[in-house]
C-alpha cells in the first residue's frame, strides 16, 4: 500500500503473473521459484492451478454467459472470439446481458490479518473488450468510425451490468479492485485518442469513483502503446496501471506517471522473457527499477510468464527484482 500511496515502501513489492500454460510446461519448479520469491498479493503462494482446472484455458470451443463463442487451440492462453451474438446489429434490441448478481456471493466478512496486498476483480469483466467480442472487431471498430448510436447503447448495457456487480463487490474487505481492457496496437491506440476520451472515459471514470467512494484502489491493466491516454488514466483516478513495456518508451512513461500513478511493471514477454538470456533480463529490471522506483514509492514488480517462458528466465525476472528493489 506504501508503494501505491508514494509512503515510502521497504522494498519494491512483487506480484506474479502467469499464464496456465506456463504451469503446465514448468509444473513445481515454477511453484518453487513463486516461494523463493514470495508476492505480496494476498492468494499467489506459489500453488497454481494448470489448464485442465479453468475451462477458459482448455482446447476447444466454449460459449460464455454473454453468448459469446471462444475457440481455443490449446496453448495454455485465453483463446479468441470467433462466434459473436450482435454481429447483426438488429439482434441488440432484444438481446440481455447475463445477471449481474449470478454466482456466489458469500457473506463479506472483515480480514484477521492484514500482511498481503487483496485485489478482486471489478465488475464481472471489461468495457471495450466485451463490446468487440459481442459485436465483432472490425465491425466495432468500424462502427466507432461512423458514430452509430449502438455503439454508445452497448457501452451503457455493459457499464450498467459492471456498476451493479462493483456495487456488491466493493462491500468486499479488498485493498484494491481491478479492471482491464486492451487498448493498443504495437504503435498506437486502436482508435482515435478523443474518440477514446468521448466515449469510453466517462465510463471508466464512472466506475472509478464507485471503487475510490468505497476506499478502494484503482488497478488498471491495458496492453498495447497507450502514450496518448496516459494522462487520462490519471485523471480519472487510476491508482495502479499495469501497461505493456514492450510497445512504449519507459523513459517517457516513467517521466509521465512519476509521483502521480504507481507502475505495475510487465518485463517484455514479447521477446525479453521469452527469447532473451537472463543477464539480458537482469539489466532491464535494473532500468526499470531506476526509472519507476522512488523513495516515495510508484512501483510494483513482476511481469507476465506465458508458456514460453524458461524456467531461467522468470526466476532471473523475480531474483532480479528483489537485487535492485531493496529486499
């Protein structure tokens, strides 16, 4: 929390990321470099569940509680949208969301202890991403560029559906909610940037102020180059952001975040983590540690390990972080 708020953290904090295919392929050792490098977020003991255990991640096709279809070849990730069920903008009118209110929801109790970090994720899923596996990409996209009025009714069916699942959700005793959408290609942001700030920044906003009224921290996760809308995500009160390193400057966006926005780092898994020697992945930690770590705070450590990650590497990533954070 000190790392987040600018107090004057220890240390850098560690959080893991990981993908099921990368426990598959790496099993226990990987669990046993999770323990040598403890994170600070409460549930990530170094334990994780493999593929065969999260239906989202098996190989096949699968229809989720929005209609839509996914198809996964089986490689230990998430699989894309191929079956979209507002494809035919005519099908909006009478299609329903699923109920905000499904699934369990046990009684909020308050913590005993208070020694990790407890994110939870916000609002069922994300704003921009279910709008294109609804309606297809290019067709959103598309739409976005002609200004048809559907586009703004979807948002508002999708925000309506986050904002009733953040309500009970933030009764919760979490630190922190998160959110994601990806919103970059490798250059630049998928749409234009003052479409973006038209359209989809009240609503971020919206659900930012339902997570800070409740106490809350922000954390926002988007990949892809987002220099243009850096200064939003400020603005709107993001507290944690957790950007893709390989598509931007880190140098300019440290410059842009410092004192205002902790980083949650994602060391390159484009080619850094995957293909990279791990003295390679020393050094970047190094410049990263320099460029967003304060006395003050402004960084979290970690970054995503996929299935094609060697073992070497994502124990050089978190060893890395713990020679240059101060543990």
């Amino acid at each position: 929390m000190r790392a987040v708020e600018f107090a004057g953290p220890d240390r850098v904090p560690i959080r893991h990321g990981i993908l099921p295919g990368a426990v598959d392929n790496l099993g226990e050792a990987l669990a046993k470099v999770f323990e040598e490098f403890p994170s600070d977020f409460q549930g990530q003991t170094g334990r994780y569940r493999g593929t065969p255990e999260n239906p989202h991640y098996q190989k096949g096709s699968r229809t989720d509680e929005w209609g839509c279809v996914w198809v996964n070849p089986g490689l230990g990730t998430e699989g894309q949208v191929k079956g979209h069920p507002l494809e035919d903008w005519s099908a909006l009118g009478t299609y329903k969301p699923p109920d905000p209110h499904a699934g369990e929801w046990p009684e909020p109790k308050r913590r005993e202890r208070y020694d990790k970090f407890v994110l939870m994720g916000g609002g069922g899923g994300r704003l921009f991403e279910r709008m294109h596996f609804l309606r297809g990409y290019d067709n959103l996209l598309t739409d976005i560029g002609e200004r048809r009025p559907e586009v703004e009714v979807l948002r508002d069916l999708i925000l309506d559906h986050t904002v009733k699942r953040l309500e009970r959700q933030v009764a919760y005793d979490v630190d922190c909610i998160t959110y994601m959408d990806d919103w970059g290609t490798q250059e630049r942001l998928m749409i234009r940037p003052d479409e973006w700030r038209r359209i989809f920044k009240p609503a971020y906003k919206k659900i930012a102020d339902l997570v800070h009224q409740a106490g809350k921290k922000f954390y926002f996760h988007t990949d892809g180059c987002t220099m243009d809308v850096i200064d939003d995500f400020i603005e709107i009160g993001v507290n944690v952001l957790n950007p893709q390193f390989s598509c931007m400057p880190l140098d300019k966006l440290a410059e842009k975040t410092r004192g205002r926005m902790c980083i949650a780092s994602d060391i390159d898994r484009q080619y850094l983590l995957p293909f990279g020697r791990p003295e390679e992945i020393r050094e970047n930690v190094r410049e990263v540690c320099a460029l967003f770590q304060s006395p003050a705070g402004g960084l979290i450590g970690g970054g995503e390990i996929g299935p094609d990650v060697p073992l070497a590497n994502a124990r050089a990533m978190l060893a890395s972080f713990a020679e240059f954070g101060g543990w």
